[in-house]
C-alpha cells in the first residue's frame, strides 16, 4: 500500500474530532421562529400543508413563543390574519390590530424575547397585494406611507425590528424616516431585500390568507434567474438605512446569500420558506428521509452559505435537538 502525505479522513475519525474541526456551527441562537396570530381565544388550528405549524390567538402566541424562548430560540416573526380586509389594508397599522396585539402579548410574556414584525400589507389587503391597487397594478410610492405607517404602529407596540417585506422600491428609506420621526430611532429594520418571487411561498399563503386575488406579484418580487440584480437590491438598502438584509428563500438560493454575505458586512438573514419546511416535512412522513438529520443539514447549509440568523418554522424543532448534541 502506498504511503499518502494526505489522509483528510484521519479528521472524520469520531464525533470529537469531527466536531473540533467543523468548520459551520449551526446554534439555538441563530434561529427566529415564524409564528401566525388570528382573531378569537383559544384558537389553534393547524395549516394543512404544514404540519406542526398553527394559526394562533394571541393569547395561543404568547404561550407558543415562552415556549420557543425556553428552548433557545431566542425571537420570533410575527405575521397577522385579521377580522377584515379592505384595500387599503387598514389593519396593518391599526393601534389594536392583530399583530399589534400579538407584539405585546409576547412582550408581556416573554420580556427577553426579540420581536421581530412583518411589515407588509398583503395579508390585510381584499386583493392579496403588497401595496396599493389601482387600475389592476400595483403602485409603489402610494404604497410606501402605509408601509411605513404599519412598520411605526408595530414600533409603538413594541416591536424591537420591523421587517418589511413587500418589495415596494425605497420602503426602507421610507420606514426609517418615519420611525426616526417618531422617535423609535432604537428600532431596527431588517430588510426581505432579496425576495425572490418563489413557489416555494405556497403553504404560507394557505397560513396567512394572503393569495393574490388576481394576477401574482412577479410585478415586484425578483426573477428567479437573476444574480446582479440581488445585489443591487441589497445595495440600495443599505443606502437607506437597513439595519440587516435578508435573502428569501434560502434553500434555492445560497448561491445568492453567499454573494451577498461576500459584499455586505451587515447582519444577514436567510428565510427557510414554507415550501422547503412542507417537503421535508411530507418526505418523513412517507419515510423517505430521517427528518432530524435532513432538518439539521438544511439549516447547517444555510449558515455554512453565510447567513447569521435563519428565520425557519423548524426553529423550536432544531433548537431541542441542538440543545441534545
């Protein structure tokens, strides 16, 4: 047998020696569950396509998220179905709407937990789009006073991070100029500055009623073919002010958070999508995969692609796990 100068299995050797050199190190810390408040007391009715995710009241979201905190995860995101839509999405920025409620339930409940707002109309709006209507397209800068309207609202509720979402061009200037006047200079905004106009977005649109009534929203989320583009949406962010990026979504796409984790030095987020929480899901149900292990290597790439923090509904899953290792 020839003698080899380079033998890289001799680091493979145990589970110790593994764990000195790994090079990625996936930690409760970098998780932030995603959590859906709805009307009524008591509610928690589990989303179809995806099991193990629920609509909650606001009283279910503060006990789902003490429980998450006592896990290790250390935030969550928190999205709203309301009583009723119109299109001006009217309960985005309501002082008593759903998500204003649910941000100070948990902040009640959990005082040390991160509460991070999607700030976003879509789930608010009689048509299911981001912004405003007229004419059947969706028109940018009327919709960017609500936008920042709602992102104030979520402040004064307590929100420690707004995280718009709806793809409207200058939204970040526009919420950080409207915090700063309102004196939540201290409240942050991570942006969804690379989102991407995805199918993997279908079972979220099942948990937080939000399809598009008429058309999709391929007007002004990304083209999944493009790259440079990523950047430049990411840069002009930056420049106004965004306080951590975000790439969505992530599995697809780690070609994306690599470049931009490369080029930006900000906090950046990564959103393990609905879509690729539903399939993996769905596979270990059938027995197809060891779902621990396929759960731990999904979420393992993505921070070894460069992400700081993943938003993921495997968040309390992974955290326990993790917490075992």
């Amino acid at each position: 047998m020839s003698s080899l100068v380079q033998r890289p299995r001799r680091l493979r050797r145990t589970e110790a020696v593994r764990s000195l050199v790994r090079e990625a190190r996936l930690a409760r810390e970098d998780l932030i569950l995603p959590l859906f408040a709805c009307p009524g007391e008591g509610v928690r009715r589990e989303v179809s396509s995806m099991p193990g995710v629920f609509n909650l009241s606001v009283d279910e979201i503060a006990r789902e998220a003490a429980n998450a905190f006592e896990a290790g995860v250390p935030g969550v995101i928190l999205f709203g179905l309301p009583e009723s839509k119109d299109e001006t999405a009217t309960g985005a920025y309501a002082e008593r709407g759903i998500v204003q409620e649910a941000i100070r339930a948990v902040r009640r409940a959990v005082p040390d937990m991160v509460v991070i707002a999607d700030t976003c109309l879509c789930e608010y709006t009689s048509h299911g789009h981001c912004g405003v209507v007229r004419g059947g397209e969706v028109l940018n800068d009327e919709s960017l006073e609500l936008i920042a309207r709602t992102a104030v609202s979520q402040a004064e509720a307590g929100a420690d991070i707004v995280a718009p979402s709806a793809m409207m061009d200058g939204q970040v200037g526009a919420i950080r100029e409207a915090l700063d006047e309102a004196d939540f200079g201290n409240v942050a905004i991570m942006s969804y500055a690379v989102k991407y106009a995805s199918a993997f977005y279908g079972p979220f649109r099942e948990a937080a009623d939000s399809a598009p009534a008429f058309g999709d929203r391929r007007a002004y989320q990304m083209d999944a073919a493009n790259a440079r583009e990523a950047v430049r949406e990411a840069e002009l962010d930056v420049m106004e002010g965004a306080d951590f990026l975000m790439v969505k979504p992530a599995g697809p796409y780690l070609d994306i958070l690599r470049t931009i984790r490369d080029r930006f030095d900000l906090p950046l987020a990564a959103y393990h999508v609905s879509g690729e929480y539903a399939m993996l899901k769905a596979a270990a149900q059938r027995g197809w995969i060891d779902e621990k292990r396929a759960m731990l290597e999904t979420l393992t790439g993505i921070k070894r692609a460069g992400a700081d923090v993943i938003l993921t509904y495997y968040a309390v899953e992974a955290a326990r796990e993790l917490a075992r290792r």
